[in-house]
C-alpha cells in the first residue's frame, strides 16, 4: 500500500474503488464470474429442458397433468439450484473480500490463491450468507405472507358476517401498504446492518454469529453512505443493461431476413438470451464494486472507531506481533520485533567487598 490509512470519505472510498479495480481488473473480474455464471447455466438449463419437454408433447404439456409435471420439475430443479447458487454466492463474496483486502494493504493474489483461500471454509461462509438471506428477506417475507393470510381470512369472516363494504376494502388496502412499507424499511435497514459481515469474517477469521455483531457495531454511521454506494451501483447497473441490450438489439435486427414474420420466434427467443446475456453480463462486472467498495468501508470504520491506521503503523515498524487474520501483514524493512529489556542481574563478585572503615555510613 503506496498511501498512509486515514479516515476517508464516501468520494474517496469511491476514487480507491475505482483504482483498485482498474489496477486488478481480470483479478476481480474471474472471482465475479462464478456465481454469475453458475446462475446463467442452470437458468438456461433449466429453460432449455422445459422448452423441450413443451416442444415434445405439447398437447400433454398444455392439458392438467402436462402442467402439473412442469410445476413439479421447475420446483425440484429450484430446489437443487438454490443450494448451489447459495454456496457459490458465498464463495465468490468471501474470495471477493480476500482479493480486495490483500489489494487494499498493498500485497498480491491470484484468482486460484483466493478460492483456495476462502475453501476451507466455506461452510462458515455459506451459513454466513444463508443467515443474511435470513434476516434481509426471509423474515420480512414470512411475516408478509402472514399478513396477506390474516387478511384474506378476516375478509372472510367480514364478508360472511355482512360487514364488508368498500370503506373498509381501502382501510384494508392502507394497512397492507403500511405494513408493506414498514418490511421493505426493516429489510434495506438490515441488510444496511450487516453489510460489513464478510469483510470481518474473512479478515478477522470471526465466525458467522459473530460476523454479524461484528458488523452491527461497524457499520454505526456508515450506512447512509454504504446505502448511497448501492444506489449509485443500481443506477450504474441500470445504465449499462439499456446500453448493451440496445446495442445487441441493433446488431440483432440488422441481420437479413431477422425482422420478418417467419423469423419472429427465432428473434423472440434470441431477443429473451439477450437480455438475460447482458444482465449476466452487468451482474459480472458490477459485483467487484460492492465488494472492493465495502471491504474499504470495513477498514474505514476500523481506523475511525478503533484507530486501525496506528495499529497498521505499528504492525509494520515490527512493534507490536501481526494478529491473526487471513492474510499477515509484513513488518516494513524486515524490521525486528521489540523485545521487553531484561533485568540486569549484579555479579556475586560485589557482595563480597568489604565494608568501609568505622563501620556503616
């Protein structure tokens, strides 16, 4: 690391984003690609297989038992999939976090280095990232899906006692948006709360439990601008989709013959692996940005509330041992580590001089 650590702003944050990405570019872009990439073939095979099967026996597929076998593969196959794209979402996050805390302290890594790194264990990571999914979504959603429940009974109930009416249809609809609104806030405010989870459980080697306390007290006054960073990193995403699937769709309809009706399924189907293409295609390049960006935050929030920029300076001059992180940080110039000094210990030699003349002082 060529510049002193200091307490930077969210500007600054960005700028070392940026560089750092643009220094390792294919670093961060091969650790991104996994789990993007795992996604897009077991969508698309997923896909493929039931376009198959509908293209085989259509007049099974649209009759009631044809739907139902449909449902029943789609759910199975989702079932398989979640498991996988979770452990890969774990992975690629923790090597991500590795590659960008190496890069930030001035060290260097491979693609290989990382994963190998971040296997070991990888089911703390993934746990870690199920317990996320936990809290930011599954809550909100179960209580969403109780609420609709409690609704529809109590509508029910309503309607056969009598009562129902159109006043009370929309005091039914505020209370449902209320409520809604009141998820969607606890979730952004959550997921805000342990957005720093990774970086402290892969630079710290914490557990997945303490990951997450270890995030909640970090991320105290940054998550106004971690909450900006993903607002910044949607609208960037959103930008670069309409470009590439603009430009795609250019290129696409300016085949010969692409525009006309015989062709019109052909250019449907291409048209939908297109979108979906460019989406893995953003998702790939924009993953590294969260990831560097919040490792950075990480150590932000260390120098400012525990002084980690002394700690750093002291580790490197050789004063004080390297804690136990994933990675050791070295001492600067091979310096050696200061030792306590050692009590001098007087010869025997002394105790047998003989006292002076007319007896003690």
């Amino acid at each position: 690391m060529n510049e002193p650590l200091h307490p930077s702003t969210l500007s600054e944050i960005l700028d070392r984003t940026a560089q750092l990405y643009r220094a390792r570019f294919l670093l961060f872009l091969g650790i991104s690609i996994l789990p993007t990439g795992i996604a897009l073939v077991l969508t698309c095979g997923i896909a493929l297989v039931v376009a198959w099967w509908s293209a085989a026996g259509a007049r099974s597929v649209s009759s009631g038992t044809g739907f139902v076998l449909v449902g029943v593969f789609c759910i199975a196959a989702a079932l398989v999939a979640l498991p996988i794209l979770l452990a890969a979402k774990a992975l690629a996050t923790a090597a991500m976090n590795h590659a960008a805390s190496r890069v930030h302290m001035g060290e260097t890594t491979t693609i290989r280095n990382a994963y190998k790194t971040v296997w070991r264990r990888g089911w703390r990571y993934t746990w870690l990232c199920f317990l996320q999914l936990l809290f930011v979504w599954v809550v909100p959603l179960a209580a969403w899906i109780a609420l609709l429940f409690l609704v529809a009974v109590s509508a029910g109930v309503m309607k056969a006692a009598g009562m129902g009416g159109a006043s009370l249809g929309a005091l039914f609809g505020m209370s449902v948006f209320l409520v809604l609104a009141v998820l969607a806030g606890y979730g952004v405010w959550m997921f805000l709360r342990l957005s720093l989870a990774f970086p402290a459980c892969v630079v710290e080697q914490l557990t997945a439990w303490k990951s997450l306390k270890r995030s909640s007290v970090l991320s105290k006054g940054t998550r106004g601008r971690v909450f900006l960073l993903y607002l910044l990193g949607a609208a960037l995403g959103w930008l670069l989709s309409i470009g590439v699937m603009f430009f795609l769709a250019i290129l696409l309809y300016l085949i010969p013959g692409m525009d006309s009706q015989k062709h019109a399924q052909i250019a449907g189907v291409v048209m939908l692996f297109i979108v979906y293409g460019s989406c893995f295609a953003v998702q790939t390049l924009i993953r590294p940005v969260y990831g560097i960006a919040l490792a950075l935050f990480y150590y932000d929030q260390r120098i400012r509330q525990e002084g980690f920029d002394i700690e750093w300076m002291m580790q490197q001059a050789g004063m004080v041992p390297a804690p136990e992180t994933a990675f050791q940080i070295p001492a600067k110039n091979n310096a050696p580590v200061l030792e306590p000094p050692q009590a001098v210990e007087f010869p025997q030699a002394m105790e047998s001089i003989p006292p002076a003349p007319g007896g003690s002082l």
